[in-house]
C-alpha cells in the first residue's frame, strides 16, 4: 500500500504516488527557479506545467496513479535546467560570454583579513599586490593624526563583505562568466577546508594542554 | 588545458546552433500553425535541440516580440495547447532572416573553400 496525493498541474488533476509527488515539485521548483529572470518567467512556467500534464496524461491510459517512473519520463522529455544550461541557453547567455563585465567595486575581503578584511577590499580595489601596504598606511594614519581608527571603523561599517562569487569577482575587476565562478566557488571551498583543519588543529592542541595540566 | 579547449568548442557549437535555431523555428512555421512539441520533434531530427524545455523561453519571447502569435485549441490528451503562427511581422522578419541566411552561406563557403579543398 502507498500514500497517494491528489494535485493540479496546469489546470488538470492527478492523483500521484508519494515519492513521485516528492520528485515533481522538486523539480517544478528548479524550473521555477531558473526562470525566476528570465523574461516572460510566469509564462514559461505555465507552458512547461501545461506540457507536463499532457506527457504524464500521455503515460497513464489505463492506469489512475502516476508513478516516479512517469514523471521521470516527462523530466526526460522536457529536460532539467542542467540540460538548458549546457547546450542552448537563450536567455543566460550574458553569464558565459566574455563581454558580460561589471565595473569594479569596493569590498571587504573575508578571505584575507586582519579585523574586518577592509584593507585587503581596498588592496583588490586599487590593484596593490599585497594587503600589506595598505594596512602600513592605516597603521600609519592611526598612529599619526589619530584618523586612521575612525576611518577605518567608517570603512568597516559602510563598505560590503563580499559574500557570493559575483562579489568576490567584482572585487577584483574580473569578468563575470562561468569560469571564473568555477574558480571562485573553487577557492572559497579550499579556504573553508584550510579553516576547518586550522581549528582542528587548535582543539586538538587545546585538547593536549588540558591533558598535561 | 584540454578540457578547456573541449568546452570552448561545444560553446561554440551552441552558439553556432543558437543562431539558426530560430531561423528553423519560423520557417517551420511558415508552412503553417504548430504545436510546440511537434516543432521540437522536427528539430530534434536534425539535432539542433535537445530537451523541450528550452523551446518554451524562446517561444515566448518570439511572441513578445510580435513575430509569433498563438491560438488555445482543446485537446483530448490534457490540458488545452498553444498553437503557434506567423503574425504577418513575423513573415517579413523571416524574409529578412533568409536574405542574411543567404550571405552568410557564400561568405562561409567562399572563405572556407580553400580549407575544404585541401582536406
């Protein structure tokens, strides 16, 4: 025995095993999702729904309840945003072409920070290699007339974190597209990986130090 | 990098495919009004498209732009379906389309040709 769901898709009503039911609205979330931009977004989605209807009525004939396995006939059919991506994406182009490129902007740089990364943002935003410099001036300016520390505070208040990939490159002045997201995302899960193990180092020295005392 | 170079040429595949796909969407269409899911079968023949999926933004913004319209029939299999035609912009966009189809033909077998030639 299973449970089974009555739904309306596009219009039509159907009555769908659990776990199919499970699968279908995963996956009318993804299309709803990766249309959300796109132009004439509600009805792209109307049109998909409607033609998934049609390809799960296609499927049943004789039978009442729809089963996992016709719903992934119809995802087979009508494809996933993956597939779109890959080959021919009409409305996503800008994210893959080269000429897709935002102007540089000021962030701070959780990555590479002292306090709050200010620094480092100002280092990627002027193009200095090395944070370094930049936090030599502060110091300065702070230990000088005393305006290093407000604005620095001004700075840590006001500027940005840089917090998706789409950040991280506009920080740098590099242009948006595929690959350099690749990279991006790349870089922020080896750095979540170098901090982790940092922190299991700290516990286990942490750890040992209780132990002798 | 070689699977870079694997990448560069399937984008450029699909941009190549991309170009013409609309091209043969409305010259099937200049025979007469389709349903969306048959003029993909005829353009899954020919290889230029893939899953259904990606048919539906381009239809929409073809009709947004005037050069497609569409009419509600009912259907005995499931929800009511959208019939697609050329609006009368839509034909001469097409007339255009093939005129540059036309140029662009020569000018790739003329500045191919001594490539073809060679092989």
């Amino acid at each position: 025995m299973n449970k089974t769901n009555n739904i309306n898709v596009g219009g039509f009503p159907f009555v769908i095993d659990d776990d199919a039911f499970d699968y279908l609205d995963d996956y009318l979330k993804k299309i709803d999702k990766h249309f959300r931009h796109a132009e004439g977004y509600e009805e792209i989605v109307e049109d998909i729904e409607r033609r998934m209807a049609e390809l799960l009525n296609d499927r049943l004939k004789n039978k009442r309840i729809v089963s996992r396995e016709d719903v992934a006939h119809a995802i087979s059919v009508l494809g996933t945003p993956e597939d779109f991506g890959a080959s021919d994406s009409f409305e996503y182009e800008t994210y893959e072409g080269n000429d897709y490129q935002t102007g540089k902007k000021l962030y701070r740089d959780p990555d590479d920070k002292i306090i709050g990364g200010v620094c480092s943002g100002l280092a990627a935003y002027f193009g200095v290699q090395d944070p370094i410099w930049v936090r030599i001036v502060f110091a300065l300016a702070a230990l000088g007339a005393g305006v290093g520390v407000p604005l620095y505070l001004l700075m840590w208040a006001l500027v940005p974190e840089a917090k998706t990939p789409r950040d991280f490159l506009a920080m740098r002045g590099e242009p948006i597209n595929v690959k350099n997201i690749a990279r991006i995302v790349e870089e922020q899960v080896e750095h979540i990986a170098d901090q982790l193990s940092e922190l299991g180092n700290d516990w286990k020295s942490k750890k040992r130090k209780k132990k002798s005392d | 990098m070689y699977t870079f170079d694997i990448m560069k040429i399937e984008n450029t595949k699909a941009q190549m495919r991309k170009g013409v796909l609309e091209l043969c969407i409305l010259s099937l269409l200049s025979d007469g009004e389709m349903y969306p899911s048959d003029i993909i079968s005829k353009l899954k023949e020919q290889e230029l498209i893939v899953v259904e999926g990606t048919m539906y933004p381009l239809l929409t913004r073809l009709k947004n732009a005037g050069i497609l319209a569409y009419t509600w029939k009912e259907s005995t299999s499931g929800p009511p379906r959208k019939y697609f035609h050329l609006t009368p912009e839509g034909t001469d966009f097409l007339k255009e389309l093939l005129k540059t189809w036309d140029r662009l033909v020569n000018v790739v077998n003329e500045s191919t040709k001594n490539l073809v030639e060679n092989e």
